[in-house]
C-alpha cells in the first residue's frame, strides 16, 4: 500500500480492510472445501469465522460509505471510530492467523494433506500482510 494518499488515507485503509476481510472470509470456504474429513469442530469454527468476518467486512462497507458522504472531510469523532475499526480488523485477523495455525498444527487431515498446508501457510501469509498495513496506519498516526 502506498502512504502517498493524504486526506484520502482514511479511506485507503478502509479499502484494504474491506478486502481483507472479504478475503478471509472466502478462506474459511477454501480450508473447509480443500480438507476432507475435516474435523467437525475445525468445521464448525470455520463456519463461525465464515459469519464473524462476513459481519466485519459489512461494517468496513458502511464505514467506505460514510467517509464517501463526508466528501473527505473526516470528523474527529469519525476519524476515531475509523481508526477503533481498524484496530478491531487488525486484532481480528491476528486471531484468525493464530486459528488457522491451530488448524494447521493440531488437524489430522490437514497434516496429511500437503496441499492443504500450503495453502493454510498462505492464507496465514496474506492475513500477515493485511495487519502489516493496518499498524502501519495505527502506529504512524
């Protein structure tokens, strides 16, 4: 992500977080769907991630709409729930990093399939870089 963006990087940040969590959601899919045999409780929790991050990235949509509405001109009050959101999606994605390592580590049918693996190492990856952005912003602002 580029930080040459200026007024607009309220909105910037929350175009990442509006992928990023549509990503991820989509991931819980990919895990359920590569893995079969998956155990009922990794299920399960997949699933449960599927709507938490689901839920999430609605809330980034509304925000997209609201900074759009304010023609960039950001209130205080706004900017700071801007930034609460952000934190909250950074946070979020370390737990579903953290899950998916569970998963990976503790799954006997992730263990035995390779594929599998790799795609969890890259899903964890991509979740990675998505809270590299967003402390970025955190911590620079």
């Amino acid at each position: 992500m580029q930080f040459y963006y200026g007024n607009q990087m309220p909105l910037r940040i929350l175009d990442e977080a509006e992928f990023w969590k549509h990503q991820e959601e989509e991931h819980t899919v990919v895990i359920r769907e590569l893995v079969a045999g998956l155990e009922q409780p990794y299920v399960d929790a997949l699933e449960q991630w599927e709507n938490v991050l689901s839920a999430t990235h609605q809330t980034v949509v509304r925000f997209i709409e609201s900074v759009v509405r304010s023609g960039g001109v950001l209130s205080p009050a706004l900017h700071q729930e801007v930034m609460k959101l952000v934190h909250a999606c950074l946070n979020q994605s370390l737990q579903f990093i953290e899950f998916c390592r569970h998963v990976k580590e503790n799954s006997a049918p992730v263990q035995s399939n390779p594929t599998a693996v790799v795609v969890i190492n890259h899903i964890i990856r991509e979740s990675e870089y998505f809270v590299g952005i967003a402390q970025t912003l955190l911590y620079s602002a």
